[in-house]
C-alpha cells in the first residue's frame, strides 16, 4: 500500500523536482501537485511535466494533499508556511528537506500546531539548482534523516519513512540538535571551506587567475564544484545553523593551527600520521557506497 496518495511540493527546484520525478517512476498513481513562487520555474516545471498540476498559488496546492514537503531555501520556510496555513488540511502530514533542522522544526511547530510534522534531510545533492537540475535517481541508497520531535504522530513518521525508502533512500531517525551538529562538520563545514579556498585563489595578486585554472587539476578543481553551491541556500544553511557551524568552525581552527605547527617545526611523523587516518576515511566512504569507486572520482583522461 503507497503510504500517500496525493504529494504536493513547494519549490520545484533540484530537490523538489527529483522528488517529483521520482515519485513519477516509483509510485506513478501517485498524484504530485507542484507550487513555485518564481513564475519562470512553473512555466518549466509545468513544460517539464514532472507534476500532475503546478500551481500559481501555493494555497491551491495543498487544499486536497496528504503529504505537503517544503522544498525552499531554510530562509524561505517561514514564508511558505504563512502562505498555505489557511488551506492546508488538518490531516496533512507536513514534511520539508531543510539542510538545517532545529530552525525549521521550531517555525513549523508555531505555524501548523495541529497537523503531524515530519522534518527530513536526504543527504543528497549536487552543485546545480533549478527545475532542470532535478533526477529521479538522485536518492538512490543516499541517507534521508528524519527529524521528528519526541511527541510526533508515530503513524506519520512512518508513512513518510515509507515514502522515502519507496524513492530509494535509507533511513535514519534523530533529534534536530544532534544532526545540525553532525552536518555542521559533515556538510556545512566542507563547503565554507572550499567557499574560502576558492575566495582566497581569486583574491591572490601573485598568483595570476589564469595560472589558477590551468593548474587546477592539482586539486583545487574538487573544491571549486562545492563552492559553485547554490548561494541562496548556503547563505541560509550558515545563518539558520550558526551555533554547530561555530563550534565545529573552532575545533577545525585548533586542528589547523595544529598543521601549522608540525609544517613550521618540521614535524613529518604528525603530517604522516595525519594523512594516513585521512585516507582511511576516505575508504570506508568507498566501502560503504557512499562515493564512486574509481580513481579521481571516474573522471575521464
Ligand atoms: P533550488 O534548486 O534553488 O530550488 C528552490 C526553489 O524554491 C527555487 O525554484 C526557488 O525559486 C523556490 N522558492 C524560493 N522561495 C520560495 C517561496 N517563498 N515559495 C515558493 N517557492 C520558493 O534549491 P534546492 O537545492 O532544491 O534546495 C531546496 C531545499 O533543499 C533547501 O532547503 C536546501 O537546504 C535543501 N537541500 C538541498 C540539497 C542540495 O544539495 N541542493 C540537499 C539536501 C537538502 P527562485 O530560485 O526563483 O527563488
């Protein structure tokens, strides 16, 4: 049995559009109504054809679903739930895909006091946004942490389990606190590093621009497809996620000037031991298929 029958998405961009098109492929009876507030988005979406019905007012979206999921930048959340809280039905279970959770829950527990609130986050993602970015793959055996609060419906929170493991994902329950912690140092972190990596080669006067590109394959490249992140999202995640972004910020700060040392007093034993925990972990993300296999991510020479 589908454990929803009628899905409406609120922002149809990278994450909202998979979840339509894999919806589409995994559960086709399944009716999807779609609401943007960018006009040019539902014009694609609805040339796209990844949803029964695109809505011009996300209020018409959600009189008749049983599964509403915000699918907007963390900063928007708040906005779309003042928008549909007239018409959403009290049975709907409410769902988002927030990078972040804490924030979220707290807005939508203030909003919706009476409808079952299920937060999620499928850990999956690419560096593109937009309607045209979406797949119907992107959750294939990608975690999707689920958030609920203590209380929560306990029906709800497994119908949209189901709803998840149906588009391919594996599930994880835990409290909102402990994974903004956990994606601070996983997630958030990475991508304000390589926000600044790219930032510092752009900024530097010795080191001409062009010299930067050319000679990108000696790493730098990697982190330029993180920071080619979509701004409006990570501006969000970094403002609603402050407290574990700082406090992971100051641990990579002490193990940074760690480095700095052992670089400036000659210490090759700590660089060394270093690295070699450092691959490890990268294997067992291998190991556990979390990351293509093969050598410099199977690009092709
Ligand atoms: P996206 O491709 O930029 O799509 C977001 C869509 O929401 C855009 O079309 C945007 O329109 C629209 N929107 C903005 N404000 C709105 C509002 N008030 N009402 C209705 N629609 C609105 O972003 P995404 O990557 O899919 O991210 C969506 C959410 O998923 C975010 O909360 C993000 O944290 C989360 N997430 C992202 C990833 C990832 O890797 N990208 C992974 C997991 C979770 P405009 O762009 O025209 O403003």
């Amino acid at each position: 049995m589908l454990p929803f029958a009628r899905v409406t998405i609120i922002g149809l961009g990278l994450i909202g559009s998979s979840i339509a098109r894999a919806v589409g492929v995994r559960m086709p009876t399944v009716r999807i109504t779609g609401h943007d507030a960018d006009p040019d988005v539902r014009a694609r979406a609805r040339d796209l054809g990844f949803c029964d019905d695109v809505t011009d007012q996300a209020g018409a979206a959600v009189v008749d679903a049983d599964l509403v999921i915000l699918c907007v930048p963390v900063g928007a959340m708040a906005a779309v739930a003042a928008d549909i809280a007239d018409d959403l039905p009290a049975d709907a279970v409410l769902s988002d895909v927030g990078s972040s959770k804490a924030g979220i829950a707290a807005v939508l527990a203030e909003h919706f006091p009476h409808n079952p609130i299920v937060p999620a986050h499928p850990v999956a993602g690419t560096e593109r946004s937009g309607p045209d970015a979406g797949f119907a793959t992107l959750f294939d055996k990608r975690w999707c942490i689920l958030t609920p609060a203590d209380d929560a419906d306990a029906v709800a929170v497994e119908r949209v389990k189901a709803f998840w493991t149906s588009l391919g994902a594996e599930i994880e329950v835990m409290e909102a606190k402990h994974h903004d912690l956990v994606l601070a140092i996983t997630s958030h972190l990475p991508h304000l590093i390589a926000y600044t990596i790219v930032g510092t080669a752009s900024d530097l006067e010795q080191v001409t621009q062009s010299e930067v590109i050319k000679y990108s394959a000696g790493g730098f490249r990697d982190f330029t497809r993180i920071a080619a992140s979509d701004p409006t999202m990570w501006r969000d995640v970094f403002l609603s996620n402050r407290e574990a972004v700082l406090e992971m910020l100051q641990r990579f700060s002490e193990d940074l000037s760690a480095l700095q040392r052992a670089i400036r007093w000659g210490d090759g034993d700590a660089l060394f031991d270093l690295f070699s925990r450092t691959r490890a972990v990268r294997r067992s993300i291998v190991e556990q298929g979390q990351d293509d296999p093969r050598e410099d991510f199977g690009r092709a020479h």
